[in-house]
C-alpha cells in the first residue's frame, strides 16, 4: 500500500513524495528496525591476519545487533578453522580470531566450511 505526501518545493511548486506502508499502516521509517538475515563470505586467510577475521567481528555484531547471521568460508578463509593457525592470528586492532571464534560459536552462528 503507498500513500501519497504533497510537500513543498522551492519556487512554489509543490513535489508529490512516495511513501510505503506495511501491512500494519507504519511507514518506511519503522521498516528499518526489523531483523535482517545476512550471509558473510570470506576467502581471506592467514596472509592478511585483520581481514580474515573480519566475517567473524562482523557476523558477532550483527548477531548481537538482533539480526541473523551466517558466515561461508572458502578458499583460503577453511584454513582459519584449524586451531593452530586461528591460535596464531591476531588482527591489528582486535583480539586474537582464536577468542572472536570462540565468541562466533558461543552465539551459535552457523559456519558453513
């Protein structure tokens, strides 16, 4: 359902703004706050410590931001999974991607290797 807004315009003439509705009659405005499903992917690996961790940093906050979260790794990114070489990645500016790991699964985020 869309609704139709006149507002003003400069110069006197008047601009016809779109406005969507939902099924409950709220505006776009509200249709922000829903939860939204997201799948990160990630091939980064060991060679660059801070982006391959970035999927994990992102997916926790997301999850922690209320909406549903994914990560699919591939490529270079499998690597991370075994303990030794996530033990030996600390990504500039952020704790070790062995302790971000353990905070991806303690929040049940599904990993698909």
């Amino acid at each position: 359902m869309q609704a139709r807004l006149e507002v003003g315009a400069r110069g006197g003439g008047r601009v016809q703004e779109q406005e969507r509705q939902n099924h409950r009659g709220s505006t776009r405005e509200s249709r922000y706050s829903v939860a939204m499903k997201i799948l990160v992917k990630s091939a980064w690996g060991s060679d660059d410590p801070t982006k391959s961790a970035f999927a994990f940093l992102h997916a926790n906050a997301l999850v922690e931001a209320g909406h549903e979260a994914q990560i699919f790794l591939l490529g270079e990114a499998v690597s991370v999974m075994r303990d030794p070489v996530a033990a030996a990645i600390v990504p500039v500016g952020w704790p070790p991607l062995a302790e971000v790991l353990r905070a991806t699964v303690g929040l049940g985020i599904p990993l698909h290797v």
